[in-house]
C-alpha cells in the first residue's frame, strides 16, 4: 500500500471514529469540538499514520510527529478527565489539529534540510 492511501484510510478511519463517538455520546465529537474528538483525530488521523510511515521509511521525523501527535491525544484526554468530562464542548474544533499537522510538518523539513547541510560542509 502507497503512502496516499494510508494517510488517506487513517484519516477516513478517523472521522468515522468521531462520528460513531458522536452517535453514541450525543456531543460534537465529528467536529473536534470535544476532547475525545480531539484525540482522536491527533491518535488516528495524524499519529497512526506517522507512525505507519515512520516504520516503512525509517524516519526519525515522522516517528517525533507521531509521537507529538498522540502525546497531543494523551494531554487532551487527561485535561478532558480533568475539567469534568470527555464529551463536554470545548469549542476549539479541529484547527489545532491542522496546526499541529502543519507546524511538525514545517518543523520537520527545516531539521532535515539543517542536517542535510550540516552533513556536507562537515
């Protein structure tokens, strides 16, 4: 199976996660509204499929984006528990998620690209 297919089956997965959770628990789980919604489009949807590449392709950067994503998913079950409940609206929806996903993205090629050229000067 491609890389395309893989983040594109974790992502479907992942909604289809929220959305059951969003059946079952009545809340806004689908939109990432919730702390259960929030960790799991973090786990599933960025930190599963990281983690499946990082083991094909062997790249420490995308083992640190999958473990930051679903450290990211830990935190926000544990702060959820914390406040009161998993399915209580939070109303931060799922643009930390896409932040998350693009800052350790940005981060990633800038720590390769300063490996690369620190490599072939030295």
């Amino acid at each position: 199976m491609n890389d395309s297919r893989i983040v594109a089956l974790s992502l479907l997965l992942a909604v289809g996660l929220a959305g059951v959770v969003s059946v079952v628990t009545d809340s806004l789980a689908i939109l990432g509204h919730t702390p259960i919604g929030l960790a799991i489009y973090l786990a599933v949807g960025i930190g599963l499929p990281q983690y499946v590449l990082a083991r094909r392709t062997g790249s420490p950067l995308r083992l640190g984006l999958a473990a930051l994503a679903i450290g990211g998913a830990a935190l926000t079950v544990l702060v959820g528990a914390a406040m009161g409940s998993l399915t209580e609206e939070w109303r931060l929806g799922i643009v930390p998620i896409l932040f998350l996903a693009v800052f350790g993205i940005l981060i990633g090629s800038i720590v390769r690209e300063f490996r690369t050229g620190f490599r072939t000067r030295s």
